[in-house]
C-alpha cells in the first residue's frame, strides 16, 4: 500500500470532475496506515525563528527546528512505508513555511539581495527582543504556532491555495481533547469554484515544546549558506517564481503531501470563515509589516500568499 495517500481524516472530499475522482476514491481507500500515525504523534509548537531569503529568492519564514514528535512521526512513517515512498526532500528537511515568491522573471542584484539579507536578520531581532520582553509575563508563546492537526493534501497547486483533496488527522492531545468535550462542529470552506473541503475546528489543546538539536542545527547550517560568496546564484537561480506555486498541476501523476497549516483546520479558507483558529495575533502582524517592509524596499518584486495557505511541509507523499 502506497503512503501517498495513507490518512484517515476528519476532510471529507466533493469530487470535481471525472479526472479527479480515481485518485479521490484511491486516496479515501487508502486513508487509515498514516492517520494512526499522526494520532498518536503529540500536538507540537513552531517557534518562528526569522525570515529567510531562501534559494530562487523565495521568502520563507524559519522556525528554530522541528519539534521532537514530528521528528518522531517523520521516522515513523519512513519506517513503516519507506520501500513506497521517494526518499524526503530537502526542503522539508527543516521546517519553514514559504510566505512569497518573485514574480515571473524577476531577479536580484547584489544590492537588493544585501537589503532583503539585512531586513530578515534585524526583523530576527525584533522578534527575539519582544520574546524576551514577554518572557517574565509568560507570554512569550504569543508568536508561537500550536499545530492542532496534520492534513494529507491531493495537490492542485504548490501554494495549497487551491487543492484536490484535504484530509485533517488530528494530533494526539487535540484527539484527547476532542473526545471529552462535544462533537466538533464543521464549515464548508470554498478552495476553488470547482473544489470544497470539509475542514473541521479543533478543540486548542496542550502542545509540546520541545526541539530536536539535530534539526536546530541543520536550521543553523541553511541560514549560514546566505553568507557564502556565490548565494546571489543561488537566490537568481530560475524557477520556483510565481507561476510555480499559484498555476495548476498539469501532471498525469496526482501529487500528495502531509503538511500542517498555520491557521489550524481552515486550509485555503480563512479563519474568519469559521474554518479554524487563524494565526497568533502576534505573528500575523509581524508578517504583516515583514511584508509591507518588503514591498518598500522591492516595490512590485514579490508576490505574497494569503495566511491562510500558509503552512508547514512535514513531507511529500507522492
């Protein structure tokens, strides 16, 4: 049995078209090796470390590492379903959450890449002077993201604003926390014209915060490679522009992934809609002025995602 679509879910899928429904029924079929997995992996804590000019000069926000459940999960699911998976990208190798992209042939110049590089390192330290500051009230969480859920995704792009299929697997202490209280309540959340998702809420619960060191220092070590004399080849190197991410996926083979979306259990819907907690107050509005930073400096270079789709890859599944 394939992992690529091993969830079992609260996401209840509406089929699209003719094209889509083999690998819908495919996934639902196949839904329940995975999902016991995440289940029964404790609900873990992000904590944003600093944005990040990441290569093909995609902008992403950095966390300090992965949390030692997911490190766990990851090891349990290439464990049991290794000899059916492609070996994990690179890229979720660390955790990040991609905020935007250039546009369409857009490039750098040393200059502007020097003043996005400087930006991100003093937005670094706003954002460990206001964890500090806070510290002694406790409060020191308000720009951390408590993950409720993973969801297993059928893509339709590689922003997630829009998507096939969606099934949200709640983690451990959000099951807890869901059997003793009342049934969760649902919302129909709109990802396209031609697409919807059930996304359920989730009961806030307790989170583990604890980082894997082994992780912290691979975050570490991608950091320090916007250092090196030739990153400026790296940040112009063609792709991953926003054609990439916001374009349907064109492919005859239906692309499928496990990721956890900041804004628990709305997906491409916003949390006003009902569909889920929205991003900490805190955080949202630091990105927020991180984007509009950007903008000033680079007028017209970036193009942003909604909050909504952001989210963090734990791995491709297919």
């Amino acid at each position: 049995m394939s992992a690529a679509a091993g969830a079992s879910g609260t996401g209840t899928n509406t089929k699209t078209s003719s094209d889509n429904s083999n690998s819908n029924d495919n996934h639902e079929q196949q839904q329940q090796p995975i999902g016991s997995l995440i289940s029964s992996t404790p609900a873990p804590q992000l904590i944003p470390l600093q944005p990040f000019v990441a290569w093909c000069g995609v902008l992403t926000l950095v966390y300090s590492g992965w949390p030692t459940s997911i490190v766990s999960l990851k090891k349990s699911i290439q464990s049991r379903f290794g000899g059916t998976l492609q070996p994990e990208n690179s890229g979720s190798m660390f955790p990040k959450s991609t905020l935007g992209c250039l546009r369409d042939g857009v490039t750098l110049s040393q200059q502007q890449l020097n003043g996005l590089l400087e930006l991100c390192s003093a937005t670094k330290q706003r954002w460990a002077q206001h964890q500090h500051q806070h510290q002694q009230q406790q409060q020191q969480q308000q720009m951390n993201v408590s993950l409720q859920c993973a969801s297993v995704i059928l893509l339709s792009n590689r922003s997630l604003s829009q998507y096939i299929h969606r099934s949200d697997i709640p983690f451990l202490t959000a099951s807890a926390a869901a059997a003793s209280a009342a049934a969760p309540s649902t919302t129909i959340a709109a990802a396209s014209d031609d697409t919807k998702s059930t996304a359920t809420k989730f009961t806030p619960s307790p989170v583990v915060v604890e980082i894997d060191s082994g992780s912290s220092q691979r975050v570490t070590a991608v950091l320090s490679e916007s250092g090196h004399a030739n990153y400026l080849d790296c940040v112009n190197k063609p792709g991953n522009r926003a054609t990439h991410y916001t374009a349907p996926i064109t492919n005859q083979k239906t692309e499928s992934t496990l990721v956890s979306f900041l804004s628990s259990g709305s997906g491409s819907a916003s949390a006003a809609s009902g569909g889920g907690a929205g991003l900490p107050e805190r955080l949202s509005q630091a990105l927020s002025e991180f984007r509009s930073s950007v903008d000033k400096l680079l007028p017209g270079c970036y193009v942003w995602f909604p909050d909504s789709s952001l989210h963090v890859t734990i791995r491709s599944l297919a």
